[in-house]
C-alpha cells in the first residue's frame, strides 16, 4: 500500500492555506506552520478578481466567496477634486471577465480557507526553518522547536522578506523598496454614500469601497521615503488627503488613529531563477511580490496555490507555468504604480486628460487594466485550461 505524501506548509496567510486546503483535497497529509500566535492576518481587506474566484472554485470555496460581494452600480477613478475620469460598473466587470470582484476582509478569507482544513493541522506559535530542501532520493526537513518534520513537499508561503527563499536562492537580492507607503483602514462611515472609486492625484491616491457588512474599506499610498511613521497616522492622513471630494473627509472624520495601518511597500524587482528548489515550492510574495496597484498580489498567490496542487508532483512544471504569468502581473503593478503615482504636475495633467479621452473612446481604464490578468483560468476543473503547462493564460 502506498504511503500518504506529506506537505509541510510554512505559513498561514492567504497563499498558504490556499495551498494547504488545495492538497488536502488532492489526497495529502498537510501540516501548516504559523509563526503568528494565531491565524489573525496583518491587513485590512482584499480584493479578489475572477481569476483567483476561478482558482477557489477548485477547493469549492468560490461561490462562498462570491457571496460578499458588495460593488453595485457606478464607481471608477476620480480627482481628488471630485472630476470622474472614468466610469465603471459591477455589471461590465462581471460582464468583462465571467464573475464579479469581491472585496472582503482578509480575516474573512483567513476563517473560509482554514475550515476547509482538517483538525490540527493548522500549528500556530510555531516558528519553522528549512534544514534540507530534499532532492528525489530524499525528502525535505523542516525544523521545528517540537523537532524537524520530513516531507514530500515543502510549500513557503512565509511572506515578502521569505527565510526559505534567502536560503534556496541566497545570490538573490531580495526585495527592494517600491517608492511609496500605504495607509489602510476599515471602519463603519455613519451616513456615507458614495460610489466606489479610486483617486489619483499627484504622487497620492485614494480608494474608498463598500463592505458586504456594512463597513468601508479605505486605502492610501504616497510616494515618501522608506521608513517613515508619524505620532498619529489619521492626522498624516488628514494633512494629505483632508481637502479632497467626498467621501474622503467623512471616513478620515469616522476614523482613530488606532484603526489606521501603514506599511511601506516592497516588490521583487529581479525575477527569481525559478520558484522550485528540490522538493520546495515558493508561493505568493514569496515567490514573486509585487506592488498593489492592481490588487493581485492575493489572487496570484491563490493562483499560485491551486497551480501547486495541480503539479505536486511535478515542481518544474509548477515553476514553467507560474513564473511567466506572475513576472508579467508583477511589471504591469510597477507600471502602473508609476503611473497613478505620477509626481510631476504636468505629467499629471497630460495623465488625466489621456485617461478621461480614453475611457470616452472604450471601456473604463480599470477594466482594461485587468484584461490577460481576470479571465485566467485554473488547469483543472471546473474551469480547466486547455494549455496547462507553459502556455497557461
């Protein structure tokens, strides 16, 4: 009889339980290991788009999803005086792409991928460090404060500044600093209305979202050196942003500097040679992390998740497919970033014109910006591609 193959999991986000929950179903052993004390994510929301909606699919989990969604009507990007720039509407998007984009909170998604886990194998308060990446004649070691544990598969979810990755690749340069920081909050706004939208203004944006739950999703990014804190973040935020259209003053009004998070954003600028080393595999930012001016760096880890378990056994196949993909997703977020971050002021006026006559001659910029990124599909069923190894779209 066949023994059952063990996957050890390092880390509990949103990439590793995908992965986790996406083995589990193909018939492995799965141990997940949390550095944290608890499954408790860092961050406010996420937004999924079609693609990662599809890949959730595989582990029955996207219509669950799906379910959150709270976009409705109008939204688009405006300036920060209030002018539309482009328009859009739930109904294009799910038009455009097969499904509609759902923004939750990642603790939501935290609880949904974890139920779909077995009892105990979620280990967390449980630090964890690659001894032996394992080769065919061997497996990997992970070692544990509890002891080392063997594996067939080692999946390093461990984030943005990954220890597995410094160790298989120790001549990469790691991550380098992308130029701005973020502010993020989510909080009930008594009485706002308004339609969904993003703002861009000179080297500042602005986005403001409904939850499902009633609350608003609010984020910021600033080009500003790297490093920077202020004594009360929603006063930095109301010096920076106070003056600009509804809703902006209303949620900055509703919120305490306690419910504001900021985090300087860091991306891979240099691809990594591959994202498999004998039997680990590296998913999310580990692998390839990227800016989050097209709210993918979620979705390709989910993508990246389901991908895995497709080609467990066959980890050259996983780094064929997944490398291509998320090195073209990660340039087109430095692009972008470059572009809704735009610092001169008359850079910024030739942008907004651009943007209002090109969204007058076809569908709204921020449709378009997810064409080749929102209608992937995963591999298997029940959306499964009909090239699935290099060729995937």
């Amino acid at each position: 009889m066949t023994a059952t193959k063990r996957a050890v999991v390092i880390g509990g986000g949103i990439g590793g339980l995908t992965a986790a929950a996406a083995l589990h179903l193909r018939g492995l052993r799965v141990t997940v290991l949390e550095r944290a004390p608890s499954l408790r994510p860092i961050g406010a929301a996420i937004s999924l788009s079609p693609n990662a909606l599809r890949a959730l699919d595989v582990i029955g989990l996207g219509d669950e999803i799906r379910d959150l969604a709270a976009w409705q009507g109008d939204g688009g990007l405006r300036t920060p005086g209030g002018r539309w720039l482009s328009r859009s509407n739930a109904e294009a998007a799910a038009a455009r792409f097969g499904g509609p984009l759902v923004l939750l909170q990642r603790a939501t998604l935290i609880d949904h991928l974890a139920a779909r886990l077995p009892g105990g194998a979620v280990r967390t308060a449980a630090d964890a460090l690659l001894a032996d990446p394992g080769d065919r004649d061997r497996p990997a070691r992970v070692r544990t404060p509890e002891g080392e544990l063997e594996a067939d598969l080692v999946v390093a979810a461990d984030g943005i500044h990954s220890a597995v990755r410094a160790t298989l690749f120790p001549d990469h340069p790691g991550p380098v600093y992308s130029g701005f920081t973020t502010w993020r909050v989510v909080i009930p706004v008594p009485g706002a209305d308004f339609a969904s939208h993003e703002t861009w203004g000179r080297g500042r944006i602005w986005g403001t979202h409904p939850l499902k739950d009633g609350r608003v999703y609010a984020y910021a990014a600033a080009v500003t050196p790297a490093g920077g804190h202020a004594a009360d973040e929603r006063a930095e935020l109301l010096h920076r942003y106070g003056d600009w259209h509804h809703p902006v003053p209303a949620v900055l009004a509703a919120a305490r500097p306690e419910d504001v998070l900021r985090h300087d954003v860091h991306h891979i600028a240099e691809p990594l040679p591959a994202y498999h080393r004998g039997r680990v595999a590296l998913v999310g930012d580990a692998a390839h992390a990227m800016p989050p001016t097209l709210g993918q760096g979620g979705n390709q880890a989910i993508e990246d998740a389901i991908v895995l378990a497709h080609h467990h056994d066959d980890l050259s196949a996983y780094t064929a497919v997944r490398l291509p993909r998320t090195t073209a997703v990660a340039r087109q977020a430095v692009k972008v970033a470059r572009l809704n971050l735009m610092t001169n002021r008359a850079g910024v006026v030739v942008r907004d014109a651009a943007l209002a006559a090109l969204s007058k001659a076809g569908p709204a910029l921020f449709l378009r910006s997810f064409d080749g990124i929102a209608d992937w599909r995963p591999p298997q069923p029940p959306y499964a591609s009909r090239q699935t190894q290099v060729g995937e779209r």
